[in-house]
C-alpha cells in the first residue's frame, strides 16, 4: 500500500479512529493486524519471511540475555546470519551469480551459466522495504547483546517493533530503546500531537505527489533514452532528480513520522535539509539520518572508528560508503555511487588533516560556495543512482558536462517547466527558514493544512507512482 | 461520546468500501447495480480528463445503434458474416448487418470454434483502430493476436494453436493489491460532487500549466480531444503524428498479408481488412499525419482487399464524439452501410427484404435462424 494513494487514506482513517476507542491491550493488537495488512497489500505471501525474521530475532534476543560469554556471541551472529541470509538470498543472489557468469563462465568452464533466481523459483520478486526491517531487526539483536536494551518478552510488541506500519518499508530504520518502550505506553488523545502529525503527513503528502512525481515526469523520459537528449535536458534531468529523490524519499519520512505522531509514536528525524550542507560529511549528517547513524553505530565505530591509524580511518570510511551503496541495491550503480561519496569524505578529511591552507575562510559567501559546490558533488553522484547502467551513467555525465547541443527536449510544457523550478525555489526557501510548521495555533493549523490539502489535490499527480526507496 | 461514534461510523463507511474493493465478486455486484453509474457516461475522454467542454451529456444515445437508425435492406441469406473487431464495432447490433447471418468476436477478448457452411458465401472481415494497427501487427504481436488466440479457428486450427484461458471471479481477488486502488477511485470518484471536483481540478491545470490529465492531447485549436496514444508526438507508431518509416510500413503490410492468408486457408471465400482512422487523424489532419492508412493501402493493392474507411471520412467533421475516442452513430453507421454494401456485392443472389428486427428468416438450411440480437 502506497502512502499516496486512497487506500492508505481509508486505511488511516479506520486506524486511527479504532486506535482511540481501544484500550492499550487493543491497540497493539490492532496496530500488528494493520501492519500485517498494510504489507500484504504488496504481496501476500512474503509476510512469512518477516514471520520467520521476527521469531529468529526474539528468540536469539531472549537467549542473548539469558547467556554469557561466547554463547551470546554465537546466538548473535545465527541472528544476524539468519537476517543477512534474507537479504542476500533475495537482493543479491541475481547481482552475484550474474557477475560470476560474467566473469568466470569461461574460467571455470561451466558448461551454461548458473540459473538467476528468477528462473529457479518463477515469479519472485525482491521483498518490499526488505532492507528496512532487516536493519531494524539487527539493530535490536545487537544492542540488546551490547546490553542497552533489555530482551523483548512480548511477542506481540517485539512484533510491532519490527513491523510498525508507517516505518515498515522506508523508514526511519529505528533503535529498540526509542520505539520499544512506546508501544508499552498507553498515549492519550492528545490533540497537539495530531495535529502536528497530520501537518508533517501533508507536508511530505505535498513533496511526493506535487513535487517528486512532477519532477519525475522529465527524468523518467530523459533518463529512459539518455542517447536521444541534449546536454542541458540530461543536466536539467539530473538536477530535477536531485530533487525527485528527495522529495520522494524524505516526504515518505514526513508521511511515516506524522502518522505515528497522530497515534502519539515519536519516530526519529531522518532529513534536515540535506541541500543546505556545508560539505559531504554535514550531508551525510542530515541525509537519511537513521541509516547513515546505523553504519556510524553498527559499523564504522566496530570497525575502529577514528581511533585507528590514518590508513585505516579512511580505508573504514571508503568500506562503509561502498557497504551503503551496497545496502541501497545490487548493482555496480549503487556500488560507485557509495566509492564517489566515500571518496568525497576521504579527500574532504585529507585536506582537513594535511592542507588547511585549502580551506575557506568563513564568510557569508564562501558559505554560499560551499553549499553550492557539495550540492554538485551530490548531484554528480546522483547520476549512478539513476541511471539505467553504469555505461548511460558515464555517458550522461560526458553529456553534461561537454554538451553538443542546447535543446531542452521534454513531455513537460513550458509552463509545467517554470511551475517545477516555481517548486524547488519553493522547497529550498521553505527549508531555510520555515523547516518547521508551527502548528499550536489551532486556526492557523486548519487555515494552512486546507490549504496544503487543496495544493496537494490539484497539482498533485496520482498515477500510483511508488515510492523510489522502496525497492530498498 | 459523539466524537466517539461519529469516527466509529467513518471508520465503518471505510472499511466497507475497502472490503468491497478487495473482493471481485463484491466489487462486481456494486458496479453492476442501479446505484453505480457508468464511469464513461460522458465519454471515455471525458472520463480520463475531467475537462467540462468535452462533457458529452447525450454520449448515452449518440454512442448505440437503435433499430430506428438500422438501413432498410435486403437480406442476403447466401452471406455468412464474420466480424473480427475492436470497441469501434462491437456495440453495433448485429442485426443491422444485412447478411444472412453474423457473428462478431473482440480482438484480444473473445474467440470461438467454427464450421464453415460451404454453401453459403463465408467472408471475414478484420477491423482494427489506426491505433492499434502497430500493436497488433508488428512482427511480435500479429500471431498471437490473430493466429494463435484467433477471433475464429476450425478444430483443426484450433489443435495447433492455443487459445484464450477463461477468467474466473473470486471472492477475494487481488487481495490488497494495484487493482484495490483502482476501484477505490472508481467506486468513490464516479459521483456527481466528486465529478465537480475533478473538472476543477482538471481546469485549474490545463489554465495554469497547459495540462490535459492523463498526458492526453488536445488539439492546436483547442477544439478537438484525443487519446496520448493516437495524438502525441512522442509516444511511438500509434500516433497519427508520429514519423513512420516505410520499412515499419511494410513490416504491418507484410504481417497482414499472413494473417490474411491464414484465414484463406481456414477456408474464408474471403477476408477484408478496415482500418477505423484515429480520431485525431480525421479532425486534426493539419498538424502532421503520417498518412499510416494510405500507405497500408496502396503498399496491399493485389495482395489482400481493403475496406476504405478513411476516404469516406476524411472531410467529416461530425463523425466522432466530442467526449470519446471513438466515433458515434453516424459513424456506425456509414460502416454498416459499407459493410452492407460489400456483403451485397459478394452475394450470390438476394432474398427479398425482411422489415423490423428480430426476425426469423428462412434460408436454404433445414433450421431457422435466429438473427443475433444486441451483443455486448
């Protein structure tokens, strides 16, 4: 179920009336029936792998408490194995057995190339927001190992942990000691909280459908056929899809925080206005926060964090990057998109360490530079994310770079055009100086959600465009 | 408390609509019943745009065939009639034909075993929308339109090939899934206030940001309506104005000709092809028509037989619907009189004229036949 369509409105609606005419016993039990639901929409069946996941995870977390020593170690990495096992059986055994039969069909002389998924099992298809709730899965095995959280002894509500509808497929990936704690409390009607939540939901409501899916409408053709475009189409594509992700992805965020803040669940941040940083390692401190803080926790700190040799503090950083583009999907897309950001980090801690004189003086306008010169390097990289292989990658930055020729070539109308950089004028202004809409005046809350509602109704598109981390 | 009922009963209103929206045979009952009205009531156009001026509030009796509008004719009972169409024929009563007997398959919908009657005349006729001319007869796609999945086959055909599955209704379809969404917004889209809102919304667009919903196109004067598909400069060979190359020209010509062939040797005396003119093609024939159906029909001279449509319509102005694709009753029935025409020419004699409908004819066979009456 897609938040930007009518089933999800109906199927919030009932939710949340039902929600606050139970009591805490009731609400658990109708928040996991919703999840339950609201993930079968996609495919039915694959609700028995997060069966399967949540049995392993609140098994192990009962048996890592009650251990010690090696045997805590042991049921820990079954778990993870048994979450990782998932993933990669689904997302990257295509990736791996194709660049195997690319790479060594011949070497080993195979006498036909190893079978993909597909075609051992028909009809498969790669288990929605599968990343999302494997990470959030792990991240409690981990810490309650680490001995900050203690074991989960209700079934139901460790169930909810890992399926709580509004974060299920995108996010925010969350931490047990946040979210855990809050399904054990009863919340009160509390009318601040939804009316708070429901202007975050249309916020993020207005960002995917008025801006992401009209911004898409001239990536999508651009990106489809990057051979038949100018230069300036493939660059004002590129710079539109800076934007579309963003939006997209951040207004699922907005959507998934508000709907837990009407019900009275505090879910964490997950973008501060990424556009706005001052240098790659600020962006990566307000771009998909609960996934860049998972690999800092989970990841980058175990493997040393900056406590080890130079050497080694950046070649953690270049295998943390590549880990993210990784996790994001498989294919050698995902992978240099993660090398290029990591990259960027490594030279950016370089000249930091060994060549200060580089940097520039704080002034108002080299803030500005700044932006402008980390919102490129963001963009550049972008390009891999979207495009459809690594070669139209490359092509599309040689065009962009060296264009041939000036024409805009576009399904868009001109008008259509003014009204797309009418919106990311829009975005930007409202991150910098309103990134919060005050909403205690409850006048002015229903002046301005009426009229997010209205925008939203008439320039939004609704042609049931997913979101894009869901493939994730 | 009354808080508490009154979001108890919006709750209930909304989960009795998902739970029909979940299940086919729910869903099904609902838009069958007195109480849902046809989505495409003005239109299909109409329908995809929301856009008022093209509201075709008569589109109910412009879009069928009565029997006061049926041409006298003389019946010819030697002629047994085979229609293979798409939407632009199959709301034409088969009794407004005037061969001895008729039948009429939907492309891609319906196929059906046959005897051919050797004493009678057996002629196809295979009818197709410009539009679809590309889909259904590009070198992937003609033999599973037309040979495979024929609208007709023998049982000796019919050992070779396969044919359509038939489809069965559950009480729970696609359980939560894209086509919930889609009767969501049929079952609450498709009433009178929400039609307001959408052609506000619909106008709000076209006004600010040149719009038409649904990507479809309007005509440079602003006049005329079409589908993207058939109007569009980018979408591909369904276009009227999108560029064809004779190559692609002949590739339609040659596949034709094979289907044309297959038929033959089914045992058809004959078979004709007609190709409907997109809407666009006739009313917007300024603004760069690839001329796809005189091309088609000067490239097939002497290899298979035409039924020209387009030059009995090019200078019509009146022929399509305002809100539709499709065209209306005059232009139903200039193709029943052009039908008719053709089975009176291949007619070995002619019965004397039988007067009204649902009659009963006797011809050279033992049994009566009854003429078919309105089809779906």
């Amino acid at each position: 179920m897609l938040f930007n369509s009518l089933h999800f409105l109906l199927f919030f609606i009932i939710i949340t009336a039902c929600y606050f005419n139970l009591g805490w016993g009731g609400r658990w039990r109708l928040l996991l029936f919703a999840s339950c639901y609201f993930y079968m929409a996609f495919k039915p069946v694959y609700i028995l792998i997060l069966a399967v996941t949540i049995i392993v995870d609140y098994l192990a977390g009962l048996w890592i408490e009650k251990h010690t020593g090696q045997t805590r170690k042991v049921i820990l990495i079954i778990s993870l194995l048994s979450n990782i096992g998932f993933l990669a059986f689904f997302k990257y055994y295509d990736f791996l057995v194709d660049n195997i039969n690319t790479a060594f069909l011949q070497l080993l002389s195979l006498p036909k190339p190893l079978p993909m998924l597909g075609e051992v099992i028909p009809g498969i298809i790669l288990p929605i927001g599968l990343s999302f709730h494997t990470f959030q899965a792990m991240s409690y095995t981990i810490e309650v190992y680490r001995g900050n959280q203690p074991a989960e002894r209700h079934f139901g509500i460790y169930s909810l942990y890992v399926m709580f509808y509004p974060q299920l497929v995108a996010g925010p990936i969350e931490r047990p000691q946040n979210v855990l704690p809050q399904f054990h409390r009863y919340h009160s009607f509390d009318w601040e909280a939804v009316k708070s939540g429901l202007m975050q939901m249309a916020w993020g409501m207005f960002k995917k459908v008025v801006i992401a899916d009209r911004l898409a409408l001239m990536v999508d053709h651009a990106y489809r056929m990057p051979e038949g475009h100018s230069g300036t189409t493939l660059l004002v594509a590129t710079f539109f899809y800076t934007f579309q992700i963003y939006c997209d992805f951040s207004g699922y965020s907005d959507m998934a925080i508000g709907a837990a803040k009407v019900m009275g669940f505090d879910l964490m941040t997950n973008f501060r206005s990424p556009y706005l940083s001052k240098s790659i390692s600020e962006f990566w401190g307000r771009w998909h926060i609960s996934l860049s803080t998972w690999f800092r926790d989970y990841l980058y700190i175990p493997l040393g964090g900056n406590r080890v040799a130079e050497g080694r503090i950046y070649a953690n950083l270049m295998l943390v990057f590549v880990v993210s583009g990784l996790w994001h999907g498989a294919s050698w897309n995902f992978i240099v998109w993660g090398f290029l950001h990591g990259t960027y980090l490594v030279l950016a801690k370089l000249r930091d360490d060994h060549l200060p004189a580089l940097k520039l003086t704080p002034t108002p306008w080299t803030q500005v530079l700044n932006v402008i010169i980390t919102f490129l390097l963001v963009m550049l990289a972008w390009v891999f994310f979207r495009a459809s292989s690594l070669s139209d990658a490359f092509y599309i930055i040689q065009k962009m770079i060296f264009p041939t020729d000036f024409q805009l070539s576009t399904t868009l109308s001109r008008a259509e055009i003014i009204f797309s950089f009418f919106l990311i004028t829009f975005l930007i202004f409202k991150e910098r100086f309103y990134p919060h809409i005050d909403t205690s005046h409850t006048t002015r809350f229903y002046v301005l959600f009426l009229c997010a509602c209205t925008l939203i109704y008439l320039f939004g598109i609704y042609n049931s465009n997913q979101f894009i981390y869901f493939q994730f | 408390m009354v808080l508490r009922f009154l979001s108890i009963l919006v709750a209930g209103i909304a989960l009795g609509f998902i739970i029909i929206a979940n299940s086919d045979a729910l869903f099904y009952a609902w838009t069958n019943s007195r109480f849902f009205p046809s989505p495409n009531r003005y239109g299909d156009l109409y329908n995809l745009t929301n856009l008022r001026t093209f509201k075709e509030r008569d589109y109910a009796t412009q879009s069928v065939l009565t029997p006061l509008d049926f041409p006298r004719h003389k019946r010819q009972a030697d002629v047994h009639l085979y229609l293979f169409g798409d939407s632009f024929i199959d709301r034409i009563p088969l009794e407004s034909y005037c061969a001895g007997q008729t039948e009429f398959e939907r492309v891609g919908v319906s196929s059906r075993e046959i005897t051919l009657n050797p004493n009678q005349v057996n002629i196809l006729i295979i009818e197709n929308v410009e539009r679809g001319i590309a889909d259904r007869f590009s070198n992937y796609d003609y033999f599973n339109t037309y040979i495979e999945n024929a609208g007709y086959y023998t049982a000796t055909t019919r050992k070779r090939f396969k044919n359509n599955p038939s489809v069965n209704l559950g009480i729970w379809g696609d359980f939560g899934g894209h086509a919930v969404e889609e009767r969501l917004q049929l079952l609450l889209g498709n009433y009178g206030p929400f039609l307001l809102l959408k052609e506000f919304k619909a106008w709000v667009n076209l006004w600010l940001l040149n719009k038409v919903d649904g990507n479809n196109v309007l005509s440079s004067d602003k006049k005329y309506l079409f589908y993207q598909n058939e109007a569009s400069r980018t979408v591909g060979y369904t276009s009227s104005f999108y560029p064809i190359p004779d190559t692609v020209v002949t590739q339609f010509v040659n596949n034709m000709d094979k289907v044309y062939r297959h038929y033959r040797q089914m045992g058809f005396d004959e078979v004709y092809f007609a190709i409907i003119p997109n809407k666009a093609t006739i009313l917007a024939p300024n603004e760069g028509y690839n001329r796809l159906i005189p091309r088609i029909m000067k490239e097939s001279a002497g290899r298979f037989q035409m039924i020209d449509m387009y030059s009995k319509l090019k200078n019509t102005i009146d022929y399509y619907h305002v809100g539709d694709g499709h065209w209306n009753k005059k232009g139903m029935l200039m193709w029943v009189n052009e039908v008719n025409n053709l089975t009176r020419k291949v007619s070995r004699k002619a019965l004397p004229p039988v007067a009204g409908t649902d009659q009963r004819l006797q011809t050279n066979d033992t049994t009566a036949l009854r003429v078919t009456t309105f089809r779906k």
